[in-house]
C-alpha cells in the first residue's frame, strides 16, 4: 500500500508572500516576474524546513505500507503514481486548499485521512471532507490507522484521548523527505504543552497546558542521528525552548560538545537567567525569536499574556543580544489595549533595544481560539465567525476585526506608515551591521520583509478603500 502524507502550501505568509486579490490586482509583466520570483525565494530560503508532524508520522513503519511525504511548498501532488491512501495535515488558516485537495483526490480513489490542528479542534467541520480523521495528536494511532488501510477496514474517527507520553523513546525518520529541498531538515521538538494561556494562541488547545518533556538522552540521540544524514543547522521548534529552565539548561549543556548551530524561540525571561543564556550561547544558539506582542502591559493582560512586563523587556533583550544571539522580536499591533501612540514607542523600542529583525503583526483572530470567539461575541470580527475560511494565513495583509481603542480607517495607515518606515533597505542594513551573529541571514530577512511588508501595504491600502 502507498501513502501519500500532504503539507499544504498556505496562499500567502511565509510560504511565500502574494498579494491576497492578485487575480484582480492590475501589475505590470515586470513587477508580476519580481513578486513570484521574491515569493520562491522567501519560501525556500526563509522557512524551508519540513512539516515534523509528517516526518513523525512517517516513522511509524507497518510492514507493508510505504510512505511518502509531498511538501506542496515545493512539489505537486505526484497524481502519475499510483497512491491507495493521502494523509494532509490541515491548518486553520489553509482549510480550503486543504478540502479541496481532498475532494480531488477522493474522486480519483484514492481513501483521504486528514488530521492536524484544524481537525483536532473542528472535527465537525471536516467529517465530509474525508474517509478517516485522526482527532488529536497522532503519533501512536498512525499505526492503527496503516494497519486498518492494509485490513480494508479504515474506521471514518480516531480519537486520542489524553496527550501522547512524550517520555516514551519514538525515532524519527527523514526517509519519506526529499532532504535537498529544504534550507535544513533538522527540526527537533523536545517539548509540547505550553503553561500560559495567551488568547490569540491555539497551542495550549491543541497541546494542552502541562508541559511534556521527551527524556534528555533521546533528544540527543536524535541530534546524533540527525547530524548523520544532514550538517546544517537545527531548528528547534518548541514554542518556548525556556519554559523549563532546569530542563533547557541541562539540555543544551549537554549538546555543547556536539558542537551544532540552532535557532529557537523563547520567552525574553531568559535574558535574566545568566547560566541558561550561557547554555544556549555555548550550544550554538545563533538566533531566537521572542514574542514581544505589545509594549503596553494592558494590552498583553487584556489577551491573557502576563509573562513578559514590559519594563524588563529591554534589559533581557540587550542580555540576550550581548550573550551573541540575535533576537527576532515578534510584535501585535492592534490588541486591546492599543493607542495610536503605540507605533512611535514600537519604532523607539526596536532602536534602542537593536533588536535584529523586527515582525510586525496584526492580530490575526484564528478560529478555534478565546480571542477569535470574544470577538465573535462582541461583534467585532469582519466576516461570519461560522466562515473560517475567511480567517485564512497571510502576512499582515489584512484586517479581520475591528480594534478596540482604534477606528479601522484610522489603525491601517498608522500599520502601514509604521511598516514603511521600520522597513527600509537603508534600516536592514544597519541591522545585518550590528548582528551579533548570522548577518547574511539577518540581511536577508530584514530585505525580505521590505519586500513583504510592502506587499502587506497595498493589500490593506486596497482594503481601506474597500472599507470606504
Ligand atoms: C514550526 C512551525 C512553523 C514552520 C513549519 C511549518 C509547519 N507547520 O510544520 C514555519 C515557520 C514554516 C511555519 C509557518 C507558518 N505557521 Co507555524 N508553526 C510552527 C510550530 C512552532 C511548530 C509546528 C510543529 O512542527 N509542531 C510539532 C508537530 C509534531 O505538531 P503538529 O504539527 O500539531 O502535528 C501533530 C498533530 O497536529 C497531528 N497531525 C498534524 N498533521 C497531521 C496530518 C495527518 C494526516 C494526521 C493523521 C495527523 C496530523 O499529529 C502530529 C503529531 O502529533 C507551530 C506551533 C506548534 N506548537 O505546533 C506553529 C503553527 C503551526 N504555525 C502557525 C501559523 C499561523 C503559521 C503561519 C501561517 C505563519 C505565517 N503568518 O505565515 C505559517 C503557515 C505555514 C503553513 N503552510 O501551514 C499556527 C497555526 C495555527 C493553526 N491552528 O493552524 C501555529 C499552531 C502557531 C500558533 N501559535 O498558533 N510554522
Ligand atoms: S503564544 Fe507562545 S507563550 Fe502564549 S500560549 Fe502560545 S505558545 Fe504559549
């Protein structure tokens, strides 16, 4: 039996920025070539790493079954061959390409399981849109379901009750990745779970609160094995490689010796936390990105985040930078608590900190978390709560809701005069210059978000004249 597992290339955001109405954006030949050629650049230089979930599901090996992954990234679904069952990993924002996938390939034959953070949390919404659905996290029940294809007997739900033991040893396997599409295949997670309760955060429902740990020597095992196969650098993909301090220190003084390079992301408390900065800097941590969201405590409070005050921001940033790892602040402009004097504070704040590069983002309400469903309740979401479709991934390209404190004709140029003006070529530059580390890479994502902010403009310029 062959399976075919899917990663669905989301239209816009990191996969690569497009503008949201192109089919109806009048372009010039010229600046039509420069888009698409800047779009596959940033999808395969900025983010090119592969989907781990399909990666752990393709290591759950059934005598009998062969699986492939097919990353839509950078690939089209080989439909030459012959594939008796698909397995697509649906995300909430990429819901429609995802059923529409799905229809196509079950009107060829071919069984269609679905599953991922989408089905785990909408299963209703995707019951007819497929012959299995695998509710949760599914790296134990992969196996049942290969087993059930082999025995024609594919059962239309898998539930997994409770979260997957994180501390039982499961390797994980490159062998079904096409490893030289990708900037580097070595995505490790050592943990799921996220103790805090952020509201525009889907994680802590997907993944639940209590953080699960998988056994120090197994991660390092994994790196070992990796490292085999694939030199480059690693990705660690945990939400907040910090939120078990003794865990990550351990962790990394342990990996010191293996001599690796890594980016992560982390809360910003680790710029107090000397011994740990110290771990991470001598295990080859070159870069984290923190999520910074806003500098107005109000605001953060106001969508359940307590664990950054803003007054320790920009000593724990500096310490971070000073330890020689470069820091990606991620931002939300329009929360609750948001002014229009939050902008010229932002600019001030990634000056004075040399924050290396900066994301700005608009609070993107996605279905399935506590902010998307007050705003519901509160009328202030721009299309139907029951249309998720339209709450799909972009790149700051578009309002969903309407801010609090800030008229939407008000709040689009304040974003867009802010982007403008935090990224200029002239601006990445000096920051590639006062990189502690990796400047190349931080020239290229401070260039390319020149390119993509841009983009951001003149999608939510088209919307402003939309609104009226
Ligand atoms: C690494 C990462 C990325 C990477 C790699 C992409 C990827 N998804 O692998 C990059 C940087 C490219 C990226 C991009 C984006 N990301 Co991202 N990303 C993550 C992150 C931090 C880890 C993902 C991961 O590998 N998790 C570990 C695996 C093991 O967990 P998992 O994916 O949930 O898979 C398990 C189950 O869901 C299930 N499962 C998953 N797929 C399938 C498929 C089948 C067939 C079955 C049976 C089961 C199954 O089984 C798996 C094993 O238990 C998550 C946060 C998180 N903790 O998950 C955000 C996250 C997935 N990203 C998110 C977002 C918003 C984005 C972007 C839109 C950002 C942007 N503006 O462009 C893009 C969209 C890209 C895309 N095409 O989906 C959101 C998605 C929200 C949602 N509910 O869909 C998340 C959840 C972060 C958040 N705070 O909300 N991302
Ligand atoms: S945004 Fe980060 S810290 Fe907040 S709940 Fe999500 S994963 Fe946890």
């Amino acid at each position: 039996m062959k399976v075919l597992l899917i990663f669905i290339q989301a239209d816009s955001g990191v996969d690569g920025a497009s503008l949201l109405d192109s089919a109806s954006t009048k372009r010039s030949l010229f600046s039509s070539l420069k888009d698409s050629a800047l779009s596959n650049i940033i999808r395969r230089a900025q983010f090119a790493i592969p989907p781990l979930s399909l990666m752990i599901l393709s290591s759950q090996q059934v005598e009998g079954v062969s699986q492939t992954i097919c990353d839509l990234r950078f690939e089209k679904v080989p439909l030459d061959q012959h594939w008796d069952m698909a397995g697509i990993s649906v995300q909430t924002g990429a819901v429609r390409p995802a059923f529409e996938l799905a229809r196509a390939l079950r009107s060829r034959g071919i069984k269609v399981v679905l599953g991922g953070p989408y089905v785990t949390i909408f299963p209703e919404q995707c019951r007819d849109h497929a012959d299995a659905l695998v509710i949760g996290e599914a790296d134990d029940v992969w196996r049942e379901v290969q087993e059930d294809l082999l025995a024609g007997s594919l059962k239309a739900e898998y539930r997994v009750e409770g979260f997957p033991d994180l501390g039982v040893e499961r390797v994980v396997q490159k062998s079904a990745l096409d490893i030289k599409s990708y900037f580097t295949t070595n995505v490790v997670q050592t943990t799921r779970g996220c103790p805090y309760s952020c509201d525009f955060c889907n994680v802590h429902v997907m993944n639940g609160h209590r953080l699960r740990h998988r056994s120090i020597p197994a991660v390092l095992r994994e790196v070992e094995s990796f490292l085999k196969e694939d030199k480059r650098i690693f990705f660690f993909l945990d939400d907040t490689i910090n939120s078990d301090e003794l865990y990550a220190e351990k962790l990394f003084t342990e990996l010191i010796p293996f001599g690796i390079n890594w980016v992560g992301q982390a809360t910003t408390a680790l710029g107090e936390k000397p011994r740990l900065l110290e771990a991470f800097s001598r295990s080859g941590c070159g870069a984290l990105l923190v999520g910074i969201e806003s500098l107005d405590d109000g605001s953060n409070h106001a969508h359940k985040k307590f664990h950054n005050p803003s007054n320790r921001q920009v000593e724990c940033i500096k310490s971070i930078r000073e330890a020689g790892i470069c820091v990606y602040g991620s931002f939300i402009y329009g929360l609750d608590g948001d002014t229009l004097a939050l902008p010229e504070k932002l600019e001030a704040f990634i000056e004075e900190t040399g924050i290396d590069v900066p994301g700005i983002n608009l609070l993107r309400p996605i279905p399935g978390t506590g902010v998307f469903d007050r705003l519901a309740d509160e009328g202030r979401l721009l299309h139907s709560r029951h249309d998720h479709d339209a709450f799909r991934f972009s790149w700051g390209q578009e309002m969903l809701y309407k801010p609090l404190r800030i008229p939407l004709q008000e709040f689009i140029p304040s974003y867009t005069a802010l982007t403008k003006r935090v990224f200029t070529v002239q601006n990445a530059l000096k920051r590639a210059a006062r990189a502690p580390r990796l400047r190349s890479a931080v020239l290229m994502f401070n260039l390319l978000y020149v390119h993509m902010y841009g983009m951001s403009r003149k999608d939510l310029m088209r919307q402003l004249r939309e609104l009226g």
